[in-house]
C-alpha cells in the first residue's frame, strides 16, 4: 500500500471494471456482508427504494450467463466473465417507494417526483453500485458492471423472481481476475479535467 494516500484513497485508486475472471472457488463468508453494506446509503428522502439481491449459487450464475449470451461472446473471443463470477449482486429499484415517500405531509409541498429534473433514484443507486464495487475490492476480489440494455429482463426476473413492481439498474460481478496482457489497465487513456476547484475550469 502506497504511504502517502489513505485507505480508502488506495482502494478507491486500485479498483477497476475487471471482465476476465478465473474459474475458481472463494470462501463466502467474504462475501456475506457485502450487500448489507452496499445499501448503506443516503437516499432522497430516505425513501429506501433502492435494494439489493446477492446469487451465490452457480447454477443459477450460469443461468443468468446465458441470458446474458455470454456464449456468443466467448466465440468471438471474449473471455469468460460472468459465469466464472463467485457472486453477482443486482440492483434493485423500487420507483414507488420514492413516490410514496413524497406524498407524505412532510413533502407534499416539495417537487412531485414524478416531475424531478433529476431522478434521484439513479443517483442512490449509483452510491450502493459504489459501496458494492469498494467492498468486493477490499475482499481482494474484482468487480465489474454490467447494465440490461442488451439483455431480456423478463427472463432475468423470471430467474430471480423479481416482482415487475422492481427494475434492475445494473448487476455487478465480482471475481478473482484472470490476468492477461489485454486486461492491464491501458496509460494511453486520454487525460481529462474532471475536477474544478473554486469556480469551473480551474
Ligand atoms: C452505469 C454504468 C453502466 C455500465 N454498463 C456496462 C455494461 O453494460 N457492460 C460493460 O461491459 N461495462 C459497463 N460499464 C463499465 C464501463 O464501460 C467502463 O468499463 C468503466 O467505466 C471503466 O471504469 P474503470 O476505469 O474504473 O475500470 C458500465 C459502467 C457504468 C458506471
């Protein structure tokens, strides 16, 4: 560990989107707080719609690998990446409970939020994607995101028994990487400015 940057600071730098995993097995008490911790989150209103759901179980890893077509991948090349996860942990948004939360007394004069110009639930679930991805990371595993734009959510839910009152933001894989050459992390990224400090640009 690098002794000038904190903890936190070295886990937050060494953590990165890993998409090769070794076919390997890892002790599960490991992994058994993670998602307890991962919804330890601020959330607007403190509506708490925002929930997790951990799989362990490799059949069912499998399973959700194929409706992810990952066989079409690792034809064309890819390397094996969920199937070979020890655990994915979906991100579960119950919409309504933010809408229920702004009814009450207490809010009926805030924004409706329906109406939010931000919609506030992506930006908790964003905050227990990070606080997942942390604590895979100071496990000594590696995480990945995958979002279901390309994929059937129907067979998703029907494999996890998810009730249609909820949608899956996003699923996230954790595994032990399987280094190669392709997965060292590139220096030729392109810098870019994403910090300001006193007034933008600066
Ligand atoms: C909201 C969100 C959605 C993403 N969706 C996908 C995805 O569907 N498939 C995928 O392979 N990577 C996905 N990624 C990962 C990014 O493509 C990219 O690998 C990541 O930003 C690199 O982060 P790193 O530099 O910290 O490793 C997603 C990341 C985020 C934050």
């Amino acid at each position: 560990m690098n002794e000038d940057i904190t903890y936190l600071e070295n886990l937050i730098s060494n953590r990165k989107v890993v998409r090769n995993y070794k076919n390997v097995e890892v002790d599960l008490e490991k992994l058994k707080n993670i998602a307890k911790f991962s919804v330890k989150i601020p959330t607007a209103g403190f509506s708490r719609g925002i929930e997790i759901l951990q799989v362990t179980n490799k059949q069912i890893i499998k399973n959700i690998a194929k409706q992810f077509k990952e066989q079409e991948y690792i034809k064309k090349g890819m390397p094996k990446w969920i199937s070979n996860s020890v655990s994915l942990f979906f991100i579960l948004l119950n919409e309504n409970a933010y809408h229920e939360r702004y009814e009450n007394p207490d809010k009926i004069k805030s924004i409706n939020s329906k109406d939010w110009d931000i919609p506030y639930w992506y930006v908790d679930a964003g905050a227990a994607m990070m606080n997942c991805m942390l604590l895979i990371e100071e496990q000594k595993l590696q995480s990945g995101f995958m979002g279901l734009h390309n994929t059937s959510r129907n067979g998703v839910h029907e494999i996890l028994d998810i009730p249609n009152t909820y949608k899956i933001v996003g699923m996230i894989t954790a595994g032990i990487e399987n280094s190669t050459e392709m997965s060292k992390k590139s220096n030729t990224k392109i810098k870019k400015k994403l910090t300001h400090y006193e007034q933008f640009g600066k």
